[in-house]
C-alpha cells in the first residue's frame, strides 16, 4: 500500500521529533557540570525502565523477531539502543544543545537519503532543496569550527555525526524489518540492558551516586519513559504510514526544541550561526515534508 499523505503518521512523527528535541537538551543538562551523568548513566536511565516494561511485548514478539535478518536487528540496535546514546551523549558532553539539535536529527535525513538513493529511490527537485538546506544547516556548524582549528568542537561534531548515522541505519532497519513499534521498543530497550548491564554493573562508576536523586529522578522519567517509549513507538508509526525519508525529515524539526530546552534547561543562548542552522534545518524539513512523491512509503508493517 502507498501512502503519500497521513496525518496520524504526521502527527507521530511531530511527536518524535518533539520528544527527541527535548531529550538533547536535557541530556546536555545531565552530562554537562560537575556533578554530572555520564553517557552510560543515561543509557541505562533510558533503557531499564522500558526493557523492564515492555518484557511481555517482548516475549511475545520473539518468534517473530527471530525471523528478522540479524543485520537488521544489529542496525535496529545500534542506531535506537545503547550505542547510539553512549555516542550522541559524548558528541552533548562537548556541544551545545542548539549546535546538537542541528547536527544530529538534522543530518539523520540526509545519511536516509542517501541509502535510499543507493537503493534506487529517485529524488523530486523540491525534496533534493530541503536536502539542500539541512546540508548547509551542516555547514553552518561545522565549518567554522574546522576552519578554526579547535579541538574539542570538531570532535563533538564528529561524534554527533556519527550518532545521526546510526540513528539513519535504525531508520532503514526499521522499514525494511517490518516489525511494530511496541516490537522494536522491545528490543531496542531489551537489547542495550543485556549488552550494556553487566558492564555497567561490574565495570563502571555509577554517576548516578553523585548526582542528587531529584536530578536522577527527572532524567529517567524524560529518558525512560519520553525518549525510551513514546518517541520510538511515534516514530516507528510515522516511518509505517510515510516511509523511512519522510518520517527521518521530521526529525529536523527536532533543532528547534533543542534550541528552546537549551536556552530554558541550560541557558545556552545560541549565537547567529546557530540559529541560522536551526532556521536552515527547520526549513528543508518542511520543504521535505512538502515532496508528496510518497517515495519511501511502499512499505507498511504490520500493527
């Protein structure tokens, strides 16, 4: 079935991408200070509640689940499990909320694009603009401070980067594996706390007995419950009902509402290059969300 206009996969995507912009300030406020979380205190924040939650799902999805190809499952978590949130949580440790919210959902549609155009997907004009615009969105960001020399920008950029590419491979994983939402949640969450659990339990330093409990509170309510549950299982619909390229382009509306949880969680004031990368980034994704070629959305799992 080809869907090129759904306003419940609209609306979902929306909700992700709100939900994510926010996760990117608030993880910027925990990783940043000095009593601050590390990127794995955020990781197991996000995904023991959910993996504890979703176990029923979980069982009984496996048989089905046990039919996905494992590179599937592999690119399924990595770019929507622990991996992800260990890289992207460095790449905030560095960054600025603001710089973030361009760098990382807003390059997530250009890495989709991209595969897609390997697969064989073809372009229209005004979706190749909004590629056009969230590139220089990029560029804005990035450039100066390559240009510059610093050392510790580019490094959160690239780590950035990296994230928004694994976040892309969940994408197309996620299409192409034909799972539900609840299923993938499932996994995603139970996946990072088998992988990552024991580590963390013998082999590092809990941050999380640093920080006051009130903090650790508020993060694994947003991470947990915001990021962990209700944006994957709204993204996962609006990737169902658009496709992989259209539900990837409301991500870059994320830059937006980092920006805003930036400058009310942190008081990150962005400066003028930041915001006309978030105004570039917010503007190719609507131009996107207007290439009604339906390209991407052949595919529709399974409730």
């Amino acid at each position: 079935m080809t869907t090129t206009f759904s306003p419940l996969g609209i609306a979902a995507g929306l909700s992700a991408a709100t939900i994510w912009g926010g996760a990117i300030a608030v993880t910027r406020l925990a990783v940043s200070g000095d009593a601050s979380l590390g990127p794995t205190d955020i990781a197991m924040l996000r995904f023991a509640g959910p993996a504890l939650l979703l176990l029923p799902v979980l069982r009984r999805a496996w048989p089905r689940l046990r039919q996905v190809s494992p590179w599937l499952l592999a690119l399924l978590l990595a770019g929507g499990g622990a991996p992800f949130v260990l890289v992207a949580g460095r790449g905030l440790s560095i960054a600025g909320a603001a710089e973030a919210g361009a760098l990382l959902p807003g390059t997530v549609p250009l890495c989709v694009v991209l595969v897609s155009l390997l697969m064989g997907e073809r372009m229209r004009p005004l979706r190749l603009a909004g590629l056009a615009m969230i590139g220089a969105a990029v560029a804005v960001i990035v450039l100066p401070a390559i240009m510059g020399g610093t050392a510790a920008d580019p490094a959160g950029y690239l780590l950035l980067l990296l994230a928004a590419l694994l976040a892309a491979g969940y994408t197309i994983a996620l299409r192409r594996s034909g799972i539900g939402a609840w299923e993938a949640a499932a996994f995603v969450s139970a996946g990072s706390i088998a992988g990552l659990g024991p580590l963390y339990v013998f082999g590092m330093e809990a941050g999380v007995l640093a920080v006051p409990l009130r903090d650790v509170v508020m993060q694994a309510a947003f991470q947990g419950l915001g990021s962990g549950i209700l944006a994957p299982v709204a993204f996962a619909a609006a990737v169902r009902r658009l496709g992989a390229s259209q539900a990837a382009a409301f991500g870059s509306l994320s830059p937006g509402a980092a920006c805003a949880g930036g400058f009310a969680l942190l008081g990150e004031v962005p400066d003028g290059l930041s915001l006309m990368a978030v105004i570039a980034a917010c503007l190719g994704v609507v131009l996107l969300a207007r290439s009604s070629d339906g390209a991407g959305a052949h595919h529709r799992a399974a409730a």
